[in-house]
C-alpha cells in the first residue's frame, strides 16, 4: 500500500474514532422523554441525505436546517446523535459504490463540526440554555461559521489523494455552492426552531418540507453548470482534435481530455495492428495515462482475448460497474484485476472498429450513464481524427517510400540530409555520404527480364539494410543506385562500413534470377563532410565522382574522395 493511500486510511479512522468518542460523551445529555421529536429530526435528516448532492469534493444538502434547530431546542448532544447516526444510516441504505467507512465517515465528520461548533457558540458568549433568543444572534452565527468551516476542512483532507482526479469541480466550487445552500437553510433552521417552541414540532417538521424543493432546485442548477462546463471541455477537445495530424499527439490529447470530464485511475488507448508472423489483426495499447504505464504500454490482445476481445464482442460502449461482480471480466487478466469499474468504448471509423478507448477507477460504481455518455462522445470525436491521422501517416509514407524496395526514396532521403546536415554543421561532428551501385545491373535485367531485376533490387535493399546501424539513413536513388547517409561517422568508419557492405553484397547468393548460385557486386563512392564539401550538393557531386572512378577501374571496389583524387581504391585486387 502506498504511504498517500496509508495516511489517508489513518486519517478516515481516526475521524471516526473521534467522531464515536464525542457521541459516547454526548449520550447522557439525550432525553428520550423527546424519542418522538428527535426520531422525526432524524428523519428528516434522513430525507435530505437521500437527496443529497454529490460532488467529488463533498456533498450539498439542506440538512444543517435541522442541525441548528435541534441545537437550538435541545443541545449539541441531540445536533450532534442526530445528525450523526441519520447520516450513517441514511448512506448505510443508498451507498452509492462507496465503502462503509465512507458512510461512517460522513457521519462522524458532522459529530466533530457540532462540537467544533458549540465550542465557538461558547467562546462567542452564547447562552447555555436559552439560545433562542435576539441576543444569542452572533453567537448562533459563531456556531453555523465553525460547522461549516469544520465540514469543508475535513473534506478537503478527506479528498486530498484524489483531487487531481477531478479538474471539472474544484473545491472551492463546492464550498461556494455549499454557501448559497447555507444562505437559505440557516435562516429556516433558526424559523423550524421558532416555530416548534411557539406552535409545535409538526409545524417545524411541516416547514422543512419546502426546503428539500430547494435542495433539488440546486441539485439541478449544479448539474446545469457542470454541464455546460463538460460541454465547454467537449469543444476544446473537439477544437484542439482538429488541429493535429500526428496520431501519438492524438492519443494522448484524448486521454487527457477525459480525465477532465471522466475522472480515471487508469486510461488505455488500444489500436488495431497486423501480427507480423500470421498477419491477423490485434490490438497494441498506443496510449496509456496510469501509475502503471509502464508495465501496460505496447501489451498486446488479439481480437478474441480478454478484455480487448469482450468489449469487440459487444460491439458499443460499455460500462462495468463492478468487474468483480462479473463472473467473465474478475477472471480476464490485465486491467479488471486492479480496475472494479470500466467504461470501454469501441473507436468505429468507416464501419470498422480501429481501436478501443478504455478508463477505470479503483473503486465500484465510479461511474454512471453519464460517464457512459459523455466518453462515448469523445470516442466518436476520436476515432474520426485518429483515423485521419492514420491515414494522413500513411500517406506520408507513402510519398517518402519508394515504392518497390520499402526503402526512403530520393526526395525524403535529401530533406532529411540536408537536415542531418546542419546538426552536424552545429555540433562539429563528421558526416558521411556512400554511393552504391550495382555492378552490371543492366546485364542482369536482359539476361533475366525486368521482374527478376526488380526482386534482385528488393532483396539487394534487405542486404543492405540489415548491414547498415539503426541510426543510418538507406535510401533508393533510382534505378539500381542507393545512397547511404552515416551521422557522426568519418572517412575511416564510412570506409569500413563501405566495404563492409560491398563484401556482405559479394557473399550473397541472389534468389531473384530462379538460379541459387547468381551473385552480384556492388561498387561505392565515399565522401565526408566537412573534408570533401560543405553542401549536400557537393558531397554528391564528390561521392559521384568517386563511385565512376570504382566502376572505371575494374568496380566490385570503393573510392573515398582523396582515393579518387590520387586513383588508389579499396577493394579486391
């Protein structure tokens, strides 16, 4: 367990302890001469938790009305038991995925603000008994100020671990949202306890009715306003979805853009790829936003495995209250084994399914149908944009490939050198640049024919790329020619990767022809920035010239510059 996730258990027991300990203190100030009275207090208590508002930093309802007006009439000990011990059981009933000690947490939380509360009602100089009187004002007000102060502060430590997990609504939010309800149920609560000592406890019971109304009108303006606000982050998604022709930016532009209106745990964007041994399709996890991202980027499932193969089969959006509960998913390996709720939704371009947006929390019952919703909405927006990135990508390709050999073709290969180029230019270090032709290729193509020529240029761009370092730029410059670009290497490194080529050429027996025994050579010309030019131009123009003095003097050989220059070669005898 971590140390966040320990002290934050700790400080939940230790809240309830307390909150226990301030109850047993306050049980012999109970007068069950009023079990009747203080049974319907607790009710409606109750009632208003049923219909409480929850925020992921705390929760709104009009039950302080109630609060004040049994400290009002009877005491903190009868504030504090029934506020107290109706919570607990009303969130005992409807839990709402939350653990127990949540509940119990939420209840003790309310026993420790009464007591904060009376201490600051008794520091202001309120009456011990009479407390329903003009006098009594401030120090009522004392009262209301510590609870709610008291309320909001063990929440915020309460939710501390978690807060950055929900950027819609911040916590001053709730405690703005907490005080507009305050400014209505303080006044009904001191106007309940008027009305019980005047008239009876029915009418205070019978007014409080109003003020459940009340508490829906903010449930529905809270949720207008958060709203509006998922709407606003749903544009900017949109907007910024829009902008970028680069898949991996893409990826990780959706997942943190959920997190905004989706609070995760763990976020999983999978993407449909070929297997390369059997050419079937499988999904690779190309996006990850978890502590675990290390441990579950580039995993694999194939379309009929695990998770990835369930949510295929189901073929729509998905939600998993409790994966645990299922008797499929809490046996899958991978994320329902830390994960209790999911909401999977398939991406869908053109009527095909290219990937899989995944996000789960810890806890069960995270999610409702409005995460379901408003994910589904982002997949859609998603899938559409990856799908032209991908696209875009493979058009790129495309245009920088040479389409016979998978090898750069003479545009991309120059782009990219000339930027090689001036990184080299800057940092001081050599560059060089290699030649090849293959000897005799003409010969080759009317002994064979042209189908032949093209498979033997195919398998001599294999040779030559396997030869050659990750970091080496391989490109066809048409017809049977390629140039080899080597960063950070000088003339005697691109001389033995030269021959190193022309000797892995020599040994090779070609296929291409039908006939095993074929072999064809290969000659090179080498030149070295800065040695022999400063210009891309220039270093072609040099390793040109000495790629023609190779095959002029017999080929099957290589020639850097200054070998050209002084006619000597590297190469067999």
């Amino acid at each position: 367990m971590r140390l966040k996730s320990l002290l934050h258990l700790v400080y939940v027991w230790l809240t309830i302890v307390a909150g226990v300990v301030l109850l047993w203190r306050y049980a012999p100030t109970l007068d069950l001469d009023y079990a009747l009275e203080l049974a319907l207090l607790a009710l409606l208590v109750m009632l208003a938790n049923w219909l409480v508002v929850f925020l992921p930093h705390g929760q709104l309802s009009a039950a302080y009305a109630v609060v004040l007006a049994a400290f009002i009439l009877y005491g903190p000990g009868v504030a504090a038991w029934v506020n107290g011990v109706a919570t607990v059981l009303a969130q005992g009933i409807v839990n709402r995925g939350n653990p127990a000690r949540t509940a119990l947490f939420n209840g003790m939380q309310y026993v420790i603000a009464v007591a904060v509360g009376q201490l600051a009602y008794a520091l202001s100089g309120g009456h011990p008994v009479d407390r329903l009187t003009v006098a009594n004002v401030f120090p009522l007000l004392a009262f209301t100020a510590a609870y709610f102060a008291t309320n909001h502060l063990l929440v915020f430590v309460y939710g501390f671990p978690v807060r950055t997990r929900h950027p819609l609504v911040s916590w001053t939010d709730a405690v703005r949202w907490d005080a507009l309800t305050y400014l209505v149920v303080v006044p009904v609560g001191g106007l309940m306890a008027l009305l019980a000592g005047a008239v009876g406890f029915a009418a205070a019971f019978i007014l409080f009715l109003p003020l459940l109304a009340v508490q829906a009108f903010m449930r529905r303006h809270i949720r207008l306003e958060i709203t509006n606000r998922e709407l606003m982050v749903l544009h900017e998604i949109t907007c910024a979805l829009t902008a970028s022709l680069d898949p991996d930016a893409l990826l990780r532009l959706v997942l943190k853009g959920a997190s905004r209106i989706v609070p995760y745990h763990t976020g999983v964007i999978y993407l449909r790829a070929n297997q390369e041994a059997t050419g079937e399709h499988e999904f690779v996890v190309r996006a990850v936003r978890s502590r675990y991202a290390r441990e579950l980027f580039h995993s694999r499932s194939g379309v009929d495995e695990g998770l990835v193969g369930w949510v295929l089969q189901q073929g729509r959006p998905v939600l998993v209250p409790d994966a645990r509960a299922d008797a499929d998913l809490c046996r899958m390996p991978g994320l329902t084994q830390f994960l209790r709720s999911l909401i999977a939704v398939p991406l869908y371009a053109e009527d095909e399914i290219i990937g899989l947006l995944i996000v789960g929390e810890r806890r069960p019952q995270a999610y409702g149908d409005r995460h379901l919703h408003l994910l589904s909405i982002i997949g859609g927006q998603a899938a559409v944009a990856i799908n032209n990135a991908l696209l875009y990508r493979r058009i790129a390709q495309m245009a920088a490939t040479d389409e016979l050999t998978g090898l750069c073709n003479r545009r991309h290969f120059y782009d990219r050198a000339r930027g090689a180029l001036e990184q080299a230019r800057s940092s001081g270090a050599p560059l060089a640049l290699v030649i090849v032709d293959i000897d005799g290729f003409k010969a080759f193509n009317d002994c064979y024919g042209h189908l032949a020529g093209d498979a033997a240029l195919v398998e001599m761009a294999g040779v030559l790329r396997r030869t050659l370092r990750r970091q080496d730029l391989l490109a066809r410059d048409g017809g049977e020619e390629f140039v080899i670009l080597l960063p950070g290497t000088g003339e005697a490194g691109a001389i033995e990767v030269a021959e190193r080529l022309r000797r892995e050429v020599e040994e090779h027996r070609f296929r291409a022809s039908g006939n095993p025994g074929d072999r064809l050579t290969i000659s090179a010309g080498v030149a070295v920035y800065p040695q022999d030019g400063h210009t891309l131009d220039e270093l072609l123009r040099v390793a040109d010239g000495a790629l023609y003095r190779a095959k002029e003097t017999g080929r099957n050989r290589l020639f850097t510059a200054k070998q050209a220059a002084g006619i000597t070669r590297v190469g067999p005898r």
